[in-house]
C-alpha cells in the first residue's frame, strides 16, 4: 500500500471511528435492558466469543475473529457492535455502508446460542444511529440465513427484497 493511499485510508478510521463510537453511545443511551450494553468490537469481544464459538447449537459458523480483522482492513467506513448482558457477550453484528452511501447494510448478525435477549432489536439501536450519522435512507441486513429469520426480520418492520437477497427498513 503506497504512503497515500495508507494515510487516507488511516484518516477514514479515525473519522468513520468517531462515527461509530457517537453510534454507540447514541444507542447505550436509549437502552431500556438494565445491564445491557453495546460496545464496539474489541479483544473482550472476541475472550467472550471464545466460550460459545464451538457451541453445537450455533446457526452458522463465522470466525469472528479472523473474519473481523480482513474486515476492519478493508472497511474503514464499517459499521461494527457487539451486545452485552453484565458481562456475558450477547452477539456481534458487522456492516458497511452500501455502495451508494444510501444506506446501511448489516451483513454479519450472530447472537449467541445461549442469549435469550433481543440481539437484532439491540444491535438496531447502534445501526439505525450509524445510518443516520452517515445520512443514509434505509438499513438492509444481506442474506437473512433461512426463510424462518426472514420472517423475524419482516416482523420487526423490514421488507423483503428478493432481488438483492435482503430485509430492508426505511429510516424516517
């Protein structure tokens, strides 16, 4: 990576980090879950993970952990959360904005195999903060995993589109 190109991309982290950090605390301050937090991604993140990551009732099978670190290289304008209750991690949500800038997409949700809590509705608080930090119109989460979870996304307010494989909500 030339000089230029590292220093530009080093001053997009800083100022979309900015961004997600007022994301974050924009949404820890509409929390209504006592001892509920959202957090960005971090080591304590990925310590937590460890402990459900092998759990034989996990949906899917990302690696947090390497998956996250092509991430952060390649978005620095990415949006990034981890849930939690007290100190038992809740799940990991990742995202970018769309090629436009029109919007949010959300293309890596997982909650944890043991958690009971509403991830999607926690995470939403950060990612409709982002979106509407960045001036984007509309959030999307990429590739629901099964018809069950895209009905549960259609539930809470999303639209199904069917030609970009998404769950759509529009930001009023």
């Amino acid at each position: 990576m030339t000089g230029f190109k590292l220093a530009m991309r080093e001053e997009l982290e800083r100022r979309y980090g900015e961004l997600r950090r007022q994301s974050i605390l924009m949404a820890n301050q509409a929390l209504r879950m006592p001892n509920t937090r959202l957090t960005l991604v971090d080591g304590a993140s990925y310590e937590a993970f460890r402990r459900w990551e092998n759990s034989p009732n996990r949906l899917v099978d990302w690696d947090w952990p390497t998956s996250w670190m092509s991430w952060k290289m390649n978005y620095p304008k990415r949006f990034e959360c981890a849930t939690w209750k007290g100190n038992r991690l809740i799940g990991f949500a990742m995202g970018r904005p769309t090629y436009q800038a029109t919007g949010l997409r959300l293309d890596y949700i997982e909650k944890s195999p043991e958690a009971s809590e509403p991830h999607l509705d926690l995470t939403y608080l950060a990612l409709y903060a982002y979106a509407t930090l960045l001036g984007a119109t509309h959030v999307k989460i990429m590739n629901p995993i099964n018809k069950d979870v895209r009905d549960y996304y259609e539930q809470k307010g999303f639209k199904y589109d069917l030609k970009s494989n998404s769950c759509i909500r529009r930001i009023v």
